[in-house]
C-alpha cells in the first residue's frame, strides 16, 4: 500500500477504536491522543478537543468517523426515539466535533476535515431513514463549510462509501445487508483498508484543491 507522510503531524479520529476508524488511524500512523467521548454531547467534544490540542501541541486532522445504523424498518414504523439516537451520533456528533476544531485550526490556519458519510445520504436506503437521513446531512454540512473557510487554509471534504464489512454490520438485518451488496456492481464490500487510503491522502497537505467535495468509494454503485 502507499504511504502517506504524517510525519510531526497529529489527528484526532473519532470511532477510532474499531472498523474504518481504527484503519484509518493505522494508515495515518500520526500522534494520536486515545479517550473516550460520547460524540453527541457537545459539551463533553468541546472539552475534549480543547484537552487533545493542548495534549498533542496541534490539530492537523479531523476525521469523523464515529456511527450507528439504527433499525431496519419502514419510517412510517420507526421508533422516534432510535430516531434521534441515530440522528444524535451521525449528523449532531459530525456537526460538534467540526464546530470544536475548526477554531482550534484557523489559529494556525491550517488543517483538513473528513466527515465520513455514506452512499446512502445519496440513494437513501430502503428501511434505514434515519441513518440516511443523517449521511444526507454530513454531506450538507461539509459542503457548508468547506465553502465557509476556502479561503483559509483548511479543508473539508467527505466520502460516501457503499457498504465497508465491520462490527457495525451487527447492527443490521440480513436482508439489509444482502440489499446492500445486491447494490454494488464490483460484487463486494469495500474493505476498511481501502477507505482508509483515500482519507489518509485527504488529511495531507498534498490535498490543497480539494474543499466541500464528495468522494466515492461505493463500488461503482453511486451514480453522481
């Protein structure tokens, strides 16, 4: 695999201890500061970047990577409160943990962002409206503000990955999963080693033309 240089560099990675954020945080190979934080509490995000700046030096990095998919059900017939969990951790958590950086970035006017969204904010999925709806909106969101700071120097970018075969794949119903992998023209999942490729290169200074963009790595599955 190529290498990436984060010599000097440091990242902080959420969903780092498992799946792609764990691949991410290998391939990366920077200054990593490990602790526990609920993403969906944006007081708790706000302390803790203050501490891993002050820790670590310097934030060259973001990636955000922390998730859940909710049930599998209908949206006439899911339940409000798994609803707002989904909701609370995908889109809100993405929202805090930029609103925490990104100032910590402008005072050295340097830094690059990558929100990790889905195919699915897309497509949206069939019986996951929640977990849809909450890519949708990281997508949004990172279009927003790596308009916001374009003219500085960081930025933002997402990926809209198909389907990645994780412990996350638990928390899904066969026949989801079936449906998903019945989407990708390649025939398979995606690996976490090849996700975290393109956002290693997404987080160096060689990506210096690239801000609010998407980046698919479904398969061949997205369409635009």
């Amino acid at each position: 695999m190529n290498q990436v240089d984060f010599h000097n560099r440091a990242a902080v990675i959420t969903g780092g201890a498992t799946g792609i954020g764990l691949a991410i945080a290998q391939t990366l190979g920077g200054a990593t500061d490990a602790r526990v934080v609920d993403v969906s509490d944006a007081a708790r995000v706000g302390a803790a970047a203050i501490e891993t700046a002050s820790g670590l030096g310097r934030i060259d990095a973001l990636v955000c990577s922390a998730g859940i998919t909710g049930p599998n059900t209908t949206t006439w017939e899911y339940p409000v409160d798994a609803w707002r969990h989904v909701i609370d951790v995908n889109l809100n958590g993405v929202f805090y943990c930029n609103h925490a950086i990104v100032p910590l970035m402008l005072k050295r006017d340097y830094g690059r962002i990558v929100n990790i969204a889905s195919v699915a904010g897309k497509e949206g999925n069939p019986n996951a409206p929640a977990y849809s709806a909450s890519k949708a909106g990281v997508i949004g969101l990172t279009k927003s503000l790596g308009k916001e700071l374009a003219k500085t120097g960081i930025r933002v970018n997402c990926i809209t990955p198909a389907a990645v075969r994780t412990a996350i794949f638990d928390q899904m119903t066969p026949a989801h999963i079936e449906f998903m992998l019945s989407k990708i023209p390649l025939g398979r999942f995606g690996h976490v080693e090849e996700i975290a490729a393109l956002v290693a290169w997404l987080c160096t200074e060689d990506c210096s033309f690239s801000t609010g963009a998407v980046f698919d790595l479904s398969g061949g599955r997205a369409t635009y």
